[in-house]
C-alpha cells in the first residue's frame, strides 16, 4: 500500500509574494490555481491513503470548494474530514477558520471513522480511520511544547487501545527534533519510519524534520520518499508498506 502524508498550508502556496502586502496575506488569496497543481502531483503518486492536513473546507479562498473533496472525486478515493480546533472554541466560529480543517482520503474500505479532540491545545483534532487490516491516525500537533507533551500522551492512550496494527502520521511539530516523540514510540512500541534528518519544512530549504510517519511493528516499509515539491510550505512524505498476515503490498 501507498500513504502520502502532506501539509497543504491550505493550497495557498509559496514564494517570495506570500507575505506582501501584509505578512502571511499569502493566506487570503484564492487557491483554486494551487489546489489544482497539488491535485495533479497527488494523483501522479497513486497514494492508497492520502493523510491532509491543513484543508480548507470551503471558504472564500477556495472559491466555497472543500479542497478534500476535490482532491478525493479526482482520485476517486473516499474522504473524511472535520475541524482540527477544539469543540466549543471560539475559533470555530471564525470566518476563514471555522474551514480549517484535516482529511483521510483513501481508495481502501472503510470500517470506521472516530473524531477525537485532544484536552489541550488550539489544533486538537485526531482522526481515527480504520481500514480491513489497518488503523490510521492523522495528527497536527500544538506549537507550544507543554501542549504537544500533553497530547502525546493522549494520543499514546488511543493508540494503545487499538486492537489492529496501525500507523500514526501527520504534522507533529516536533520544534526540538526527533527526542520529541522518542518516549512516545517507546510506550507505544512504534517505529519511526522516517530517517533521522529527514527535513520537511519548510520546502524552498528544509531544516525541520515536522512531518513523521509512525508505524507498529507488523507493519513492514518497503520506501519511504520526499518529493521536492513547493506547493506548500511542508514537502510531502509518500511511504510504501506492507502489513504482515495481511492484504496490503
């Protein structure tokens, strides 16, 4: 099976243009010209499961489109999405940002879908697919450090409840490096399918490693690449696996 984790920044590009007139004016402007470009490049890559986050669900900028359908009807993949800020946060009430959102995209079975909100942070949506053989956990994690420790501990709680092998990916903001998330594969007996130094922020010059693909140990990488694309400000990461006893491969 194929998995691309990638972080959209909501198809609104790049470039030297971003922050001008204003900085991050870059995140009103439309994306429809982007969206297309980065509907393309994914359907190119023939994913299986595609993991989103930063989606726009239908604002102005994306012309009233949800960017996850979109994507999904050209693939003709399922998909699921929902807000990543908290229930009952102000936020959600917020032109611009009650759209903001995370997706699955995926051309397998779906057994179910859970939406789970983490106790602290503004981004607190996890979501829960579960395919025939596999569970998939999509994260974007807090930017402040004591945030994202609280939700690691949250998310090694659902992973530990899941009776199927399963993969965690996503955006995890790891700011400190891989040390970051090394207590949580620990507890959760994960392993880290993407090499140490393998930066994926921000594109144009990456120095961060954000984006990670977490997986249990029945499950086998055979590839794991990332492709130096600038549509968004993360490069995407596209892994091939293997789950043991299973139909994937």
């Amino acid at each position: 099976m194929r998995l691309m984790v990638y972080n959209l920044r909501y198809c609104a590009g790049t470039g030297i243009g971003f922050h001008f007139p204003f900085p991050g004016s870059g995140y009103l402007r439309r994306t429809t010209r982007n969206l297309s470009r980065i509907t393309a490049f994914i359907k190119a890559q023939n994913p299986d499961i595609v993991a989103l986050t930063e989606v726009d669900s239908g604002s102005f900028r994306s012309s009233r489109l949800n960017q996850a359908a979109v994507i999904a009807r050209e693939l003709g993949h399922y998909h699921c999405y929902a807000t990543k800020y908290g229930q009952g946060s102000i936020i959600r009430s917020l032109p611009i940002w009650n759209k903001q959102c995370n997706a699955f995209l995926t051309r397998d079975t779906v057994r179910g879908e859970r939406f789970h909100y983490f106790a602290q942070g503004i981004k607190r949506l996890v979501i829960e697919l579960e395919l025939d053989n596999l569970v998939v956990f999509l994260v974007h994690l807090s930017l402040k450090f004591r945030h994202r420790h609280g939700q690691l501990r949250d998310l090694c709680a659902l992973v530990k409840a899941v009776k199927k092998p399963c993969i965690v990916a996503g955006d995890f903001n790891a700011l400190w490096g891989t040390r970051e998330i090394e207590l949580f594969t620990e507890a959760t007996r994960l392993k880290n399918a993407t090499p140490v130094e393998t930066p994926t922020y921000p594109s144009w010059s990456p120095r961060r490693q954000l984006d990670f693909i977490l997986h249990s140990p029945e499950i086998r990488i055979s590839n794991l690449q990332v492709p130096h694309v600038m549509f968004s400000d993360h490069l995407p990461l596209v892994c091939e696996f293997e789950v043991e006893g299973g139909a994937g491969g």
